[in-house]
C-alpha cells in the first residue's frame, strides 16, 4: 500500500530525466558540473542495469572506447572512461592493452560506477504521468517510490521547466513467434535474456538462432564454441540477403557524425523514411572480427574430417510457429517453404523505441505529429508542442525518424546531450564543433559546412637562424 504524496520544494527543476540508461546517464553526467542548474532523473529499476543478457564474455562494443558518456563533448570530464579506469588504477594495463574496442561487461561497469556517484540519479522510481501545468507554467511529473520487491512504497510529485526522455528501448518479438515467447516454460527468448538461460539452451537437443545481427552472432558464436564438435546441433536463419559485415569504412563511418544527423533532420519525411530502411548494413550488420571468429570456429571443426552439424541460412522469413517447437519457413529467393523442427530458439531479432503513450497521455493534445502519426522532433532533440507550452520536452534515442542512423549509436551520445544542455541553458557550457566530417551530404547545407582552414603563413628561416 502507498502512502500519501509527496510534494518536493514548490520552486521547480530545470530539468527532469525519465529514465537512466546510457543516453541520460551522459546528460546526468555533462550536467553535473554546471551549478546552476536543479536536475533529477528517475529510473524504475533498482540501479544501472545495461543490457546484462548480452554480457557473454568477450564481446565487445562496436564503437571506440571514446565513445563513452562525455569525451567527444568535454575530454576533460572526470566522468570520462579513462578516468573510469584511473580511479580502479587499471590505467597502465589498459594502455599496454592496446584496445580501441572494449569488452561490453567493462562498459557496463564503467556506467554503473558514473551511476554510482550522480546524487541526481534516484533508481527505484516509476514515473506514471506528465503533464502541463498552464497557470504555473510547469511541467508536474508523478512517480512512485519503489521498494526492493518492486511494490510500490510511495507516491511523489515534482515540478519541473523541462523533461527529457530516455526510456530506451525494448526486445522486439515478430508476430508469429509472440505465443511462443509468451507460453510458460516453453524454451524461447529473446536474446536479452540469453545469458540467464545459457546454461539450459546449451544443454537443448537442437538449437536455432533467428536473427543475423550483432547479437544473433555473438550468441551463435557462444553456442557454437561450446557445443561438442560434429554434434553442433545448430540452425542459424536470418532474413537479410547475407549474413552482411557491418559498413565500417571511415568515410561510410561519417553517417555517423552530427554532420550528418543535421543533414537527414532538414530531409522531407518520405526521403527520411526510405533511408532508414536502405541503411541496415550501417547499424544493423556484423562487425568483422565476429564474422572471422564464427568462420575460424567453423574452420576448426572440419580438421578432423567432416563438417561441423550448423546451419547458416540467409534470406529466410519465419512465416509461423507452434508450440513443438516447429518454425515454418519461406526462403525469399527461391518462393519455397519447408519446416524446422527444433528444441530451443533465441531470437536475436532486435529492439524497437519503447513507446511514449503512457508517459505522455497527459501531453498528447499538446503534441505535434507527422504524416505516419510520430511525434515531431526538432533539430535540438525536442518534441513539437503547441505554443502555449514554455517548457521543452526533449528525447533521447526516440528519434530515428527525425535524425537517422546515428540516433542509437553511443558515439553520439555525449555531442547530443551537450546539445541539449546548451539549449537548455541557452548558453554554450559545452562548445561544440562546426564541422565533423570530410563528406559533404548535400548540394545545400548553409551554416552546417564552414569554409576550409586557411593554411598558415609559415615565417622562412634565414641564413644563420
């Protein structure tokens, strides 16, 4: 049973983040330091939890180290993973380490000691509803204080100028495969949960990966090295064409700069649309050195003769499913069904943005949509809202339809939230750069591109000098 409301200070916040994963955790952290301003995030879960059923040991980030919460908007911050590592005096192992790519577990580390040391982050709260108040000209956000079973312990309220969302996202499941994932006891996951089943799946009779993303090679590489060589027993099936390397280029690597994201933001909305479902091989691919271990583990097991029992199978569509488990295929190309008989299934078949009606059931007469019915999202990562609303509501990682490919990438994570803090103040705490990449996107970009550096005049040296 809860208790009462309780009503903070009537003087309002300027900022309120729902949720706390990496995306908010790095505007918890680039705001910090700045004192005039009053912040507080709230997270249900009881502390930093970042995907923790894709920890399998050795799999490592697709982005650089330098990709942490703040170092491409302030190098100097002490929320920095460099200084993550000094404060553990790890940091001459780590330098001696040479990686540029570091292990997803020390990532999840690295967050949760930033977390650890935010007094405005408070786990352990679920906020239910958001709403304007028009006389007072704020924004009320009503939560509840959640106890270490999850009941719900007591109810709150604050007041506050602007909000950011940073829920994140959630396990997609298609359609004809939901009743299996939601049948009691029945050995279907999603790939967030895999590590807690591991130990079950690895002991199945036959298994079958779905999905040929990261996280459908990762965990079909954790099977295969530990399943008997000759008796792999294992079905790997993917809808795309192939099973595709990542586009990790450095000048296909530039979709993935604020150039860019400035660029797809002033698209028309169709053209938006068609990019983002023509650009999967950006952030939706393998990273090669995944896709050269899985082939290195295949290689290995034919030394002694014979080929390994996996089956690595692209192009094919999962029409249906029963509860057998039996998984009725269709390959694309070839317009032929057949049907696969199987004891385990995990689904790596991604995540979609989790949705915001029932935060925002109290916004949405307030809210501007486009023509699919999404919400609008300007270039400074703030939903459109009629004019009568002052304050500001601002998203994090719920905006792919508005600013493309970059949006779930945590390489841009630190430059959109030095974004949004300097909209907020209406200053520039955190100065950022004009230009950020060789590639000039369109014909007609004014004010993103500035002119080329004038190189130097260089003084000769004189005889004798």
């Amino acid at each position: 049973m809860t208790t009462p409301p309780h009503h903070e200070p009537p003087a309002p916040r300027d900022l309120v983040g729902i949720g706390i994963g990496p995306f908010n955790l790095s505007l918890a952290a680039l705001a910090h330091p700045l004192a005039e301003l009053d912040t507080a995030f709230y997270e249900q879960r009881p502390g930093f939890d970042w995907h923790p059923g894709l920890l399998i040991d050795g799999a490592t980030l697709q982005v650089p180290f330098l990709a942490d919460l703040v170092t491409l908007a302030d190098p100097a911050s002490p929320w920095s993973f460099l200084n993550y590592l000094k404060s553990c005096d790890r940091l001459f192992p780590f330098y001696f380490a040479e990686r540029f790519h570091i292990q997803r577990a020390e990532y999840d580390a690295y967050c949760r000691w930033v977390s650890g040391n935010l007094p405005e982050l408070h786990f352990g709260h679920q906020v239910d509803a958001v709403r304007w108040n028009a006389a007072d000209q704020v924004f009320e956000v009503d939560y509840t204080r959640l106890g270490k079973d999850g009941a719900g312990e007591a109810l709150g309220r604050t007041r506050t100028r602007n909000i950011v969302l940073g829920v994140g996202t959630e396990p997609y499941v298609p359609e004809p495969l939901r009743p299996l994932v939601e049948a009691p006891g029945t050995p279907v996951i999603h790939a967030a949960e895999y590590l807690r089943h591991r130990t079950a799946f690895l002991a199945a009779g036959h298994i079958t990966v779905v999905g040929a993303g990261q996280s459908g090679a990762e965990v079909f590489l954790d099977l295969l090295r530990h399943r008997p060589v000759g008796r792999e027993r294992i079905h790997w099936l993917a809808r795309t064409e192939a099973f595709a390397p990542m586009e990790y280029s450095k000048l296909g690597l530039e979709h993935f700069t604020p150039d860019y994201t400035r660029y797809f933001h002033a698209l028309a909305e169709p053209v938006r649309d068609g990019l983002v479902s023509a650009q999967w091989q950006l952030h939706k691919g393998i990273d090669a050195d995944t896709i050269a271990a899985i082939h290195d583990e295949l290689y290995r097991r034919t030394l002694q003769g014979g080929w390994p029992d996996a089956v690595l199978t692209p192009g094919v569509h999962v029409r249906t499913a029963t509860s057998g488990i039996e998984l009725h295929l269709e390959h694309v190309q070839q317009n032929t069904r057949s049907r696969l008989a199987t004891d385990a299934v995990v689904l790596a078949t991604g995540y979609r943005e989790r949705p915001l009606g029932r935060i925002l059931a109290g916004l949405e007469h307030r809210l501007s949509r486009d023509g699919s019915g999404r919400p609008r999202i300007d270039d400074r990562f703030r939903l459109v809202l009629d004019r009568a609303v002052t304050g500001s509501v601002y998203v994090q990682n719920a905006e792919l339809h508005t600013h493309g490919v970059g949006t779930p990438d945590l390489g841009l994570a630190a430059w959109r939230s030095a974004t949004i803090l300097n909209s907020l103040t209406g200053k520039e705490p955190y100065p950022l750069p004009r230009r950020t990449a060789f590639t000039t996107f369109g014909l007609r970009q004014p004010g993103l591109i500035p002119p080329t550096r004038r190189p130097m005049d260089l003084t000769p040296l004189g005889d004798g000098r």
